[in-house]
C-alpha cells in the first residue's frame, strides 16, 4: 500500500515540475495472479453480487487502459499535460480512473471483502447448507487475509 501511495506521490511531484505524467488506476481484473490466490478467486467471484461492481477479464483491462495511456499522451487537455490546468492534484489520479464501480457504493474495498467472499464461496459450492455454515465460519478467520 505505501509503495503505491508513494508513487502516486512521486507523479504528481513529477507533473508540478513539468512532466507528463500518465497514472491510471485500474480496476479489479481477474489475472492469473490474482485468481491462483483463492480468496481472491472465491472475493472476485462474489463481487459481481455487489452492483455496480464489476470484475474485469484482463483483455478487457488491458484495452482500456491503453486508451487511457493514449489519451494521457496525445490529448493536450489531459490532466496528464503539466501545461494544463487542474483544481487539484488528485485530479492527475482521478480524472481517468476505472474503478469498476467500487468508487459508487456505500462500501469500500477493504469492506466489501468479506461479503464478497462469503457470496463468491456460496456460488462456488452452488449454496449448500453446509458450505453456507462453513462461510460464516470462514469469514471469521480468513478476515484478515483479504
């Protein structure tokens, strides 16, 4: 978490000093690394429950944030421009971020979790009595590994 909050950083010290700067915030994909862990697998699969949010396939990821590359690089109106105003420097982070609907619920991420997973685990065992018991216990003790 600090390593990406300190690149973050690092771009907008870069922009001020009149850089272009491209930094785009992706949304959740299911990636081979992502889905071999598999709370991640079982959290992802469950997001889907939780409208609007969506976990992208990576080919899908990939597309879009090369647009948005493109743009940063090609579009003089692009926050990513130093020589372009903006209101403030977050919005260097936030004018091209695709969250995938996360940023529009009443939950954020790290909350959103273990719901997830609890709902991902149910649809993956087709919502069993027994797997239903099994979350609720689950829940409690991977909590802190999501």
């Amino acid at each position: 978490m600090l390593a990406k909050r300190l690149q973050q950083w690092r771009s907008i010290l870069a922009r001020a000093s009149g850089t272009l700067v491209s930094i785009n915030i992706a949304p959740a994909s299911a990636t081979r690394s992502v889905t071999h862990n598999t709370l991640l697998r079982i959290a992802y699969k469950g997001m889907s429950l939780f409208e609007p949010c969506v976990t992208f396939m990576p080919d899908t990821t990939n597309a879009v944030m090369t647009a948005a590359l493109l743009r940063d690089v090609f579009d003089a109106k692009s926050p990513a421009n130093p020589a372009q105003p903006i209101s403030h420097p977050m919005v260097l982070l936030a004018d091209n971020a695709w969250h995938g609907g996360v940023w529009t619920t009443g939950m954020t991420t790290k909350s959103s979790a273990v719901p997830s997973a609890v709902a991902g685990l149910v649809l993956e065992n087709k919502g069993t009595l027994a797997t239903v018991a099994a979350v609720g216990a689950a829940a409690v003790v991977f909590r802190s590994k999501l």
